[in-house]
C-alpha cells in the first residue's frame, strides 16, 4: 500500500523549461514582496465554444480552467504528485482502490464545502459524461463507483489503474459545486461553472472576450505554492487573437501580457525578444506525429504504413518549416515524459526502403508517378484540425512532397476540432497530424487504445504495474510495438512555448505545462 502525507509520490521527470526560469518554480521572479492588484492580458487563439473544465480539450482552455478549478491531487513540472484538496491518499496493492482524505475547510465560490461526497458526485458525474469529457472520461475507463466513509472517499475500479493517482492532478477531474452538477451541459459551457480555484468566471462572450475575477479567501494551494492566499491578479481578461503573427507583435508591444499558444511559426520571432520571457518547454504525453488508421484503407497494410514512416525527412520538416527550438521526434513518447523510450534507430529516411515496401505490398508505379493497384491510386488524406494546427500547414506541405516521391498521393484535409475528433474515434481518415499530453505512460493507451489487442494487453500490464521502473520497462515494449506497425508516423518533438512580458512575475507549471495564475503578480 502506497500513503502520501503532506507529501509527493515522486513518478518521473516530466517536462522542463530553458526559459523564464527553473522548472518548478516561479519563473523570473525578482527580489521583492509581490504586489497585489492588476489585471492580466492573455491571448488565445480561438474560442473553444465551451468554459467547462471537465468538457474542454483544448490547450488554452485547460489552462483557463485550470484557474477556475483546484483537483485532489497536483503534478508540479518535475512530476512528483502533491496534495491539494486531498491531503493524504492510500492505494490498494493491486491498483484498484484510491482513497483520499479529503482536507477540512476548502470551500467553493458559492460557499458550500468540500466535502467527500461532493468528490464522489463529481467522479460519478465525469464517468457518466463518456465523450462530453474527451480528457476527464478516459482517465476513469474501469471506474466502478466511490463509497465515502467521514471524510474519506474511495474510488474504485474494475480493473488495475496505476495511471490514476496521475489522472486525478488533471483540471478536467477538477470538483466543482452541486450546483454546478445540477446544470446542463451547456449551462456550464457558458460559463455557469462554481469550483473551488482562485478565479470564478465574471463574464464569457464566445469569440470575444473571457473574464475571471480573483475569488477572495482562497486558501488551499499545492503547498509547494509561495502564495498561500488570495491570487494576486484582482483578474485575467482573456482576449482571441486568431493571427499568431498579429499575437506576437501585440506582446512585444505591451498590448498583452501573456501569450499561451505561440505557434512554430512565431517562435522565433519572439524567442530572445527583450521584455519578454518564453518558457520552451517540451510537452509531455506523445511526440506530434500523423497517427495512421489501421483498420480501413490504404493504410490498413503494414507495408503502407512502414512506407510512408520510411518516406519521412525528417530533419528537412524541422529545418525547412519549423523554429530554431523545434527537434526531430526520437520515438513516440516525449523525451521528458515518464517512461520514453528512444526509438530513433527506427525513424531513419529511406526512400529505396520505401518503394520497395510497397512494390510488396503491390502498389506499382503509375504513369503520372502516382502508384496504382488493382486500377485505383494510392491516394490518401491527411487530417489536422483547424485553427490550431493551421500553422502546420507548411510541414504538410513538405510531407506531400516527400510521400510523392515514393509514389503515394496525399491530399491535406483540415477540419474542425470537432471532426477530427470524431473521425479519429471511428477510425474515418487516413492520417491525422495530433499529439496527446498526459504526463504518464498510459497516454498511449489514451490515443492508441482498441489499434490492437496485443498493444492494449500491454498497456493493460502499465496499469497494473505499481513499480515505477518495472512500469517504465513494460512501457518501453509498448512503444515499441507500436512503432513497429507504425501507429504513429512521429515527425517532432512537441513543444509548447509560452510567452509573457517581464512585469508578470512568479509564473509557475506544471507538469502539462499548464500555468497556475494564483502565484502571478505584476510588477508594474
């Protein structure tokens, strides 16, 4: 039995940063006694349509409901797991029984207490929303139910969960109010959402403007937080800016404070600017890459999709379309995420390679150098969801042009997040450009669970593993079957830089790279 006492069960290294700071800690912070007040000026670049923490998937989002909502567990950037509203935890031998203590005096805005069954309730609630919680539902695949007991409450599971104690740091598992459970759906999406967090919506105009006051008598942080008190900020207006470019000349130019989604397009631009600090820091989760469909057309062959992962160039992706401080992926793991294994041996270009897997598998060259079997062209299409990965478009670009040099004709595809979404889950595409983040192995259970049995046996033997190490080398195997037919065409490492002005002091992230705004203060 595992116990965490005012404590950390420390997992693995997660992600770092190389600017604004050392991981862990408040980002920049100066001499002095932080200031109250100010307001801060963060920039997104689309409007999700939806505030709710437990039903965003989106970056930004997340981070904005990060501030809203506290969980019962916090990751800090190096990975270890805190307490927070949990103040102790005990986990059953085999991984299938999580208990928390429930710490006195935490209370949401509308005042109402914490209590262990309201946790219960909010468990209960997410394992029901199945797909309206994309990030919160997974993590609770095999939930069974809670029992409370004082102030106690028990969740269990009908299957080993290792990932769990993890899971339960993220915002989407965030408790909010029974009121807040008595609302729609889209109540709640609209902003109608009470959480225990320094900040509570004032106001959200979809594609407008988002506003979050500072909740007064917040006083139950992560302790490793400086600030154990009222937020600093008396608010954070969020403002959508869809043009990155015009995004970056707003932040070097004191319009905006804080940027959240720098895309790989405007890194360089700002990276080194005076006045501003960029956390660089890589994601943790998977490396981005074009998860392939193995299931239903062209793709479905093996050949096909060792072709197409031989076809790659990737240090021309990187070079040509990508910033200064992008790398080319070395696996399917993120290096800083628990577990990673390298896997670069297998991600070597060869073209010769590639035309001969699919000479095999009986694509011949065409007239127009497209190859046909069978009369029909190898044709495919290659999905990313729009606006987010817009700027990724020109990587695309170059990966058509390496693809048709082998032979195989690929159309670029964008679509909502919506339906990309969706046609991932019912395996409608070909290849589809995405990333997963989740600072823990199981993420590719996360992305690749039900590609093939033999992968979810093992991902299945990661959840039932509670040693770190054996759990990390069984993780290894994994990524490598998956891998070795190709689930995942990996081109980069994912990161996720972030900017903001040097009068916003005392950033700090976590392990997702997510901010906590309740440490920030400015200091003009």
């Amino acid at each position: 039995m595992t116990t965490a006492v005012a404590g950390v069960v420390v997992l693995a290294g997660c992600g770092t940063g190389t600017g604004g700071g050392e991981p862990g800690t408040a980002a920049g912070i100066p001499a002095g006694d932080p200031v109250a007040g100010g307001t801060l000026r963060w920039r997104a670049s689309s409007d999700e349509g939806c505030i709710d923490p437990a039903q965003v998937q989106l970056r930004p989002f997340v981070a904005f409901g990060r501030q809203m909502v506290d969980s019962l567990t916090y990751q800090n950037n190096d990975g270890e797991i805190e307490p927070w509203l949990a103040s102790e935890w005990t986990v059953n031998e085999d991984a299938t029984a999580f208990t928390f203590t429930i710490r006195d005096g935490v209370t949401f805005g509308d005042g109402t207490p914490v209590t262990a069954d309201i946790v219960k309730r909010n468990y209960d609630a997410i394992s029901q929303m199945g797909v309206a919680s994309p990030l919160g539902s997974p993590v609770l695949a095999g939930y069974t139910g809670s029992s409370v007991e004082g102030n106690t409450v028990t969740m269990s599971f009908g299957k080993p969960s290792a990932s769990f104690l993890q899971g339960s740091s993220i915002p989407a598992l965030g408790i909010v109010s029974q009121a807040t459970l008595d609302r729609t759906l889209a109540e709640r999406c609209a902003g109608q959402v009470d959480g225990t967090g320094p900040f509570e919506v004032q106001e959200y105009v979809r594609n407008s403007t988002i506003t979050l006051a500072r909740r007064e008598g917040y006083a139950w942080p992560p302790a490793s937080f400086d600030n154990q008190g009222n937020a600093y900020l008396d608010s954070i207006s969020v403002q959508f800016v869809p043009d990155g470019s015009v995004a970056v000349g707003m932040i070097l130019s004191d319009q905006i404070d804080f940027v959240t989604d720098i895309v790989v397009t405007d890194a360089d631009r700002i990276v080194n600017s005076p006045g501003v600090t960029v956390w660089e820091a890589i994601q943790p989760g998977t490396n981005t890459g074009l998860a392939t469909n193995p299931k239903s057309g062209p793709m479905a062959d093996l050949r096909v999709r060792q072709a197409v992962n031989k076809a790659i160039n990737r240090e021309e992706l990187v070079a040509a379309t990508l910033s200064s401080i992008d790398t080319i992926a070395p696996g399917i793991l993120s290096p800083k995420n628990p577990g990673f294994a390298d896997l670069s041996e297998m991600l070597t270009m060869d073209v010769a390679g590639a035309g001969a897997l699919l000479d095999q598998a009986g694509w011949i060259p065409g007239p127009d150098g497209v190859r046909i079997k069978d009369g029909q062209p190898l044709s495919i299409e290659i999905m990313y969801y729009v606006p987010p990965l817009a700027p990724y478009q020109p990587m695309l670009e170059l990966i058509q042009q390496q693809l048709a040099e082998v032979g195989i004709e690929a159309e670029l595809s964008p679509q909502t997040v919506a339906q990309a979404f969706d046609n991932e889950r019912t395996f409608n595409f070909d290849l589809s450009l995405n990333g997963r983040t989740r600072c823990d192995p199981i993420v590719l259970a996360d992305w690749f669970g039900g590609y093939d049995p033999e992968l979810d046996t093992l991902m299945a033997a990661v959840e039932a593993e509670p040693d770190t190490a054996r759990r990390n080398e069984i993780a290894a195997q994994a990524q490598r079957f998956a891998m070795e037919n190709v689930y995942l065409v990996p081109t980069n490492v994912w990161r996720y830089p972030q900017a903001y002005r040097s009068e916003v002091q005392g950033v700090v992230f976590d392990c997702a790279n997510v901010p906590a705004m309740s440490e920030v203060w400015m200091s003009e």
